[in-house]
C-alpha cells in the first residue's frame, strides 16, 4: 500500500481541521518533570538526563505505545521552573526550555541561544499523529538512519518504516534500519519517539518545516543539547543506552557467505585461512544449516543431520582453534517446518483479527511470524537458542527482522503491526541479549541484527547495511551510512565486504572493498556464493593484499578495542565524521568520501577503477601518509598517491597509536609486548593517548573495575619527556611487565635516558629485539625506536 497521497492530503486537511488546540489549566511537579494540565490530556516534560528533555503529550483518546528508545537506566536531572503570567521556563543544565501558556508551543535554548522551536507543535487525527517544527536558515540535518541521500538530508521526505532494499548502490530512500532522528549543526539531538509506521520531513514539503509523523504510537520526542557534538552524543546514549563492551573477537576476521551448505564444507573453509596465514576468529553458518534447500526449511531451528552430521563436535574443534561459531536465525516458522506445530501449540505466532495464527505467503515459503512481544512466545523461542548456546554457538545472527514481511492487519501483544513494525528487531534484540545475559552471565553476548530501533545498541546489536549491490556503486555510500548510524548510537554499523548482490566478480573492487574494511567496526566478508567472498579462494595477489590488511587489523587490536571502551563509556563512535575535527566549518557536515577512525586515524576508501591519486580534504592540524610518512598541512584539500596495495590512510601528528605483533586469532592475544607509535611534529607540543585492556571476554569488566588504562603523554619543546602511566585495576591474565617499543615517527632525539637510567644505542633494529631495552635511529626514514621494559605504575623517556 503506498502511504504517500494518503498523508499528504492527511497534511493538507491539518492546517485547518486536526493540528490540536488545547487549553492551559494548571501545572505541577514531580521529582524530575514537569505536567502541564490541559482541557484536552496532560503534557508531561521530563528530564531524563541533564540536557535532555522528553516531551510527552497524553492526549484523551490517543493510544500511548510504551517508550522502547529510553533505557531504565537513564539517570534523570533535577528541573528548576520558573513561572510567569505568559510561560514557563524549564532550565535542566545548558538546555532551557519554554512554554507558551497560550499556545503551549516550546522553545529550546542553549546558553541563550535558540536552537529549536516547535511550529504548531503536537497534531493528532484519527490516522496521523506527530510534530511539527522551524527549521532555521542555513540549518543542516543529519539523520533518519540508513539512507543513501548525502550526509545533510535537509530537503528530503523520508518513509519510517524498516524495509529491505535489494542489490541498492548510490540512493536509496529506503532501508532496512530506519531512525526518526536528527542531528541539527544548531547542535541538538532530537528523536521522535514513536515506533509506528509514518514519515520524517525534514523541510521537503515545506522548505521551514520539520514534520514527524505516524499512524499511531507514542506521542512523544526527546529532545537534547551540549556545546560539541560529542558531548551531544554522550548525551543521548546516557538516555538510550551505551553498546555494551563486546569481546575481543568481534573485532577480529569473519568467515561468512551464504552459506556453506555443509559441516565438511566449513572445515575446508577454516583450514583454508589457517593454510593461508591469515588471522580467523569467527564462522557464520547462514540459513543452510538447518535446511539443504533456500525455501522449505526456514524455522527447524535444529542443524540438518545429514550435511551437519556432528554439529557439536565442529563447534568445539572450532573453538579449539580459536574460531567462534555463529548461527544465523529467522522469526519467520514456516508452516512446512520441523517446529510449525509447536509454534502454534505454544500461541508463539503474531495472529489474524480472528486470534489465529496470521499465515501468509512469502519467498522462503508459507509462514508465520513469531510474536516477539509476548512473553510466552519470547520463552518458546528462546529454548532454541539455549540449546544451540549448549552446543556452544558463540554469537547470533538476526535476520529479515525489519520484519522482511509484515502484513498489516497482523496483531501482536501490545498492537497492530505497522504500530511496532519499526521496533521488530529491537525487541527480537532485546530478548536473546536478556537471556543470553541470564544463562551466561560472565559472557559478551553477539547479536548481528539489520533491524532496529533507536536504543537497541544497549542490547550489543551489531547492525549491517542490508543487501548492497556487489559493485563500485555498493562500495560508494558505504562511509555515509555508517557514519550516519554512528552518530545516532549505532557505532557498529558495517557493511558486507566486497558487497552482497550480484554474480560479477571485480578483483580490483574487491581488494578496496576489504582494505576499507580494516577501518570499519566489524570485519565481515559476506556475499551470496556464486562468487566466493573469502579471500583464500582468490588469487596469490589477492590473498596477498588483503590477508597483510587483515593482519594489520589484528596489529591495530589495542587501538580498536581502545575505541570500543570509549564506545561503551561515551557513546563516542568508532567511525567519526570529519566535522568533529572542526565544528565551525559547516561545509564539513557533507563530507562522505573520508572518515576518522578514532581521534588518530583519517580514512578515504577509494571508490572509483583505476584510482592512482585520490584528492582528499585534509582537517587541520599536520597528518602523516601512514604508509609513506609525507607530511601534510591541513585545512585544505590534497592529493594523496595510491596504488593497489594502498588507500589513503593519514595519522594526526600527536597521534599515540598501540600496536602488537601479528596473531592468528584474539585467543593467543597479548599485550605483553607492545609497539607504541607517537607521530612527531614540531606544531605539537602536548599529546596524551590512552589504551584499554582487560580480559577481552567477561561481561562487565568497566563495571566490576576488572581492567587497566595504560596512558601516554608527551611534552616536547626544546627538550621531550613522554610518560607512561598504568592506571586502572587488576585483570584476569594482566601482564606484571610489558616490553614496550616506542616508535617515534619524524623524530632525530637519540639521547635519552629511562627514569635516570641513559639507555644506549643499538646499530640495528634486530640487535635491539634482542636486548631489553636501548635505542635505534633509522636516517633513512627519521625513525627512532626505544625499547624498555614498563614494569612500574609509571616510567619516564627524557630525550635530549
């Protein structure tokens, strides 16, 4: 059914009949919010955090939807109100806001200055509810989630509701994680809080205008401010959520395609990596291991016993080898599978108007939808995954959980199905993570999921961009999606590598698929199987480039898992638009082609055949080519030199980044001995850096103040100290020493001393592997490299 000239004459009738006109009463107070009494229903402002607000209007006869984006975790803030004949202003932190008394209109400030401001504000008609608000000139609106539109989506109507967009390259209106969010560059956050089906406009129909709307839901948004977009973000996870630490492994190399149709297939598959050299930590089994055909089979829920005859027996070896298995499912039983009567004995399955199970045709065969708001049918499904869990499965895979198909007239638990289409996999989410947490408690539950909701990164989902075209075309809007997601607290956002659709095979694409890849949150190769998406089944110079970029992910590990920590304690994501580098500079909210990755890394896929320079706007400061250590002054656009075994990569100067030796899997991970990189540049005179570690596996090490910050800093004028200090607790597995390398990049200082001791040169590199401490100075390529054990809580390098 196509919504589109249903609301727009919906939209054309509320200017005169439906926008909502209430009248004032009385108000009053209640811990941290604020209720406004109206002849009309109560309107409820809370503070969920400091500069954060949820406005919420209960209006009479509106069906409220509980909020699935605020955490119970969400602290609150004290309120202060202030009256007046004409309003009332609500001051939580930096964010004010105001209510008109007449109109109950509001308006938001930041330090006096206005932000943002509601239009007619709240609308409710019997098939539309929503918001409505100013936009300002000049304003840019990041958001919506994922969308193959421009990072700026000002301008743009976008529909609300989770939908799959097959084999999509460079525009897409339409996918599968959408958010009914924006982030304003007048730097506030605001969410519609409403899981409906409906629409964002973000100025398309009214160029002044941003509209939110749905067919029902929660009549509700939260709106938030800081003076940085980091701390806007921060912001907004202290109320949705943080993504719990994942394991170690997550950020490691996955084997996956679909599918590997059986047991003796997987091995060849996990040998093959070993043969090769390059590093594994994870297989995916996609839908064939529960059924040898694609249709037929989907919801046995039970591995085939003629192509997987020891299930368990491979999971263990597996497990042994350091390799975690992951099994992918469906909320979809179909009525041709193994477990279709028990389904319906245990009332698991959404229902018709008639309270039967609602049956209906679909690609995989005719099925049922598994109602995951209900808690009986949560316990029905479960028991599944807590056998698989007993075999030993590592992680989840979710999939067609926008869902896939919907019909509309299904009922669920708490409502229809285009009322809580949007939250279908946030809840599906909600529920393994819950009980995964329960029978595992010291376990860092996986839960890949393409569908959700805003809020569903407190349940570890790890989402995905859908089923990309495999094309130069797929590769291109691969930075914006993630970013966008990232910005709205899905930071782990990915896509599959080498792309999903498609029978083509382009070695040259591939190759800059899996390099950009290293600098991607999950590392994950993934394709339908006419073209195999591993990279041991292509040619040496394939498994040449990029297995020594898979290794150089495995080296990068401290730093990546660095970037984790600070995920889980700020919300900060790990891939970072180029904005942050310069929040003035508004042109900088459109950038697409290049990223951060972390405070140290900027990153330029190359996106085009044939690319040997690539022209790449470089933030201000000084950054270093990571691969050829050219000097670059930012502000400005450069051309940077590639070729096939190179993208452009840059490091900021004053970048501290910790680095390993080369390992085959996160379960023979160390940090016992540590390569510290410090890029020098005399523009740089105070640095500080920081690296995480703990065990890298049980649940709620930050928490438990089960882990160590080792944290680096240096002052260099005339004369350097740099410092090292270990901070932090006690660990599982913790080093009592660690051998440290620190390489000092652009830098001719070699005489230093340790603590007081003066350390002495080496004439080689080898000869200083060798010892336990000394110096060496490469001319050729002003490198110097200073080895120590760090035994003590903090230690000192003075050079001279």
């Amino acid at each position: 059914m196509n919504l589109r000239p249903i609301l727009f004459g919906v939209i054309t009738l509320l200017a005169s009949l439906e926008i909502l006109a209430v009248d004032y009463q009385s108000h009053f107070t209640s811990d941290n919010q604020v209720t406004i009494v109206t002849d009309s229903g109560d309107l409820r402002i809370s503070a969920l955090a400091e500069n954060v607000f949820e406005v919420h209007y209960k209006m009479n006869g509106i069906k409220q939807l509980p909020s699935y984006a605020i955490s119970n975790d969400a602290p609150g803030a004290e309120v202060t109100l202030i009256e007046s004949d004409k309003e009332l202003r609500l001051i939580n932190g930096d964010l004010v806001a105001v209510i008109d008394k007449a109109s109950l209109n509001i308006r938001y400030f930041r330090n006096d200055i206005l932000i943002l401001e509601e239009e007619s504000g709240y609308f409710g008609h019997q098939a539309l509810v929503g918001f409505r608000f100013k936009l300002q000139d000049n304003e840019k609106l990041i958001g919506g989630g994922e969308r193959v539109l421009g990072m700026d989506r000002r301008g743009h109507r976008m529909p609300l509701y989770n939908r799959a967009h097959y084999g999509y390259t460079t525009e897409s209106n339409q996918m599968n994680y959408s958010m009914p969010a924006v982030l304003s560059s007048n730097k506030y956050l605001l969410l519609f809080d409403n899981t409906a089906k409906g629409a964002m406009d973000l100025g398309h129909t009214q160029a002044d205008v941003m509209q939110f709307e749905a067919i029902g839901g929660r009549t509700a948004y939260i709106v938030t401010t800081g003076d940085t977009y980091p701390q806007i973000i921060e912001s907004y996870t202290e109320v949705t959520g943080r993504q719990p630490l994942p394991a170690r492994w997550t950020l490691g190399n996955f084997a996956s395609r679909f599918g590997y149709h059986s047991e003796a297939e997987a091995r060849d598959v996990v040998a093959k990596f070993q043969a090769a050299n390059i590093p594994l930590d994870a297989i995916i089994f996609d839908l064939f291991w529960f059924g040898k055909d694609i249709q037929g089979h989907m919801g046995n829920l039970a591995w085939d016993p003629e192509t997987f005859p020891t299930p368990e027996t491979m999971i263990s070896d597996f497990a042994k080898e350091g390799v975690n298995t992951i099994v992918i499912t469906e909320p979809f039983i179909l009525t041709s599978s193994k477990q279709w009567q028990s389904a319906v004995d245990a009332n698991a399955l959404a229902t018709n108007l008639a309270g039967e199970p609602r049956v209906f045709d679909f690609y995989f065969g005719e099925t049922g939808l598994v109602d995951v708001f209900d808690e009986n049918a949560k316990a029905w499904f479960w028991q599944y995954y807590a056998k698989l869990h007993e075999q030993g499965i590592a992680g989840w895979w979710g999939d067609l959980g926008e869902p896939e198909v919907h019909p509309h007239d299904m009922l669920h638990a708490v409502g229809t199905a285009d009322e809580i289409h949007n939250v279908y996999g946030h809840v599906w989410a909600q529920m393994v993570y819950e009980n995964h947490r329960k029978i595992a408690p010291n376990e860092r539950p996986f839960i890949l999921m393409r569908s959700g909701f805003a809020g569903s990164q407190r349940y570890g989902l790890v989402p995905w961009t859908g089923d990309v075209s495999r094309s130069w075309g797929g590769l291109k809007p691969q930075v914006e999606l993630s970013l966008q997601m990232g910005l709205l607290g899905m930071a782990y956002t990915h896509s599959d590598l080498g792309g999903f659709a498609g029978d083509n095979w382009d070695k040259e694409m591939y190759i800059r698929w899996l390099q950009y890849g290293v600098f991607q949150p999950i590392y994950r190769p993934h394709a339908q199987e006419q073209v195999a998406p591993e990279p041991v089944f292509h040619d040496e110079q394939v498994q040449q480039i990029v297995g020594d970029y898979i290794r150089l992910r495995y080296q990068l590990m401290p730093y990546n898992y660095t970037l984790a920590y600070q995920n889980t304690t700020s919300g900060m994501p790990l891939m970072r638009p180029l904005f942050f580098t310069d929040e003035s500079n508004m042109e900088l909210i459109d950038n697409k082609e290049a990223y951060l990755w972390g405070d140290a890394f900027l990153v330029s896929p190359v996106t085009d055949s044939g690319t040997s320079e690539q022209e790449v706007f470089v933030p201000k400061g000084v950054w270093f080519d990571y691969w050829r250590e050219t000097r670059y002054e930012g502000g400005m656009h450069h051309s940077l030199p590639v070729d096939l075994n190179t993208i452009p990569v840059l490091v900021k100067a004053g970048a501290f980044v910790p680095m390993v030796d080369t390992f085959m899997t996160t379960q023979a991970y160390s940090s016992e001995s540590l390569k510290v990189h410090y890029y020098h540049d005399d523009s740089v005179t105070h640095a500080s850096g920081e690296m995480f570690e703990d065990d890298g596996k049980t649940f709620g090490s930050i928490e438990q103040q089960a882990y160590e910050l080792l944290e680096f800093s240096a002052v260099v004028n005339d004369t350097a100290q740099f410092t090292f200090n270990r901070a932090g607790f006690d660990y599982q597995g913790k080093p009592e020493s660690r051998s440290i390398t620190l390489v000092l990049h652009n830098w001719d200082k070699t005489e230093v001393t340790f603590d007081t001791q003066t350390l002495a040169r080496v004439s080689s590199i080898d000869k200083l592997a060798g010892q336990n401490q000394g110096i060496f100075y490469d001319a050729d390529n002003k490198l110097t490299y200073v080895k120590f054990d760090w035994e003590k809580a903090s230690h000192s390098l003075d050079f001279k």
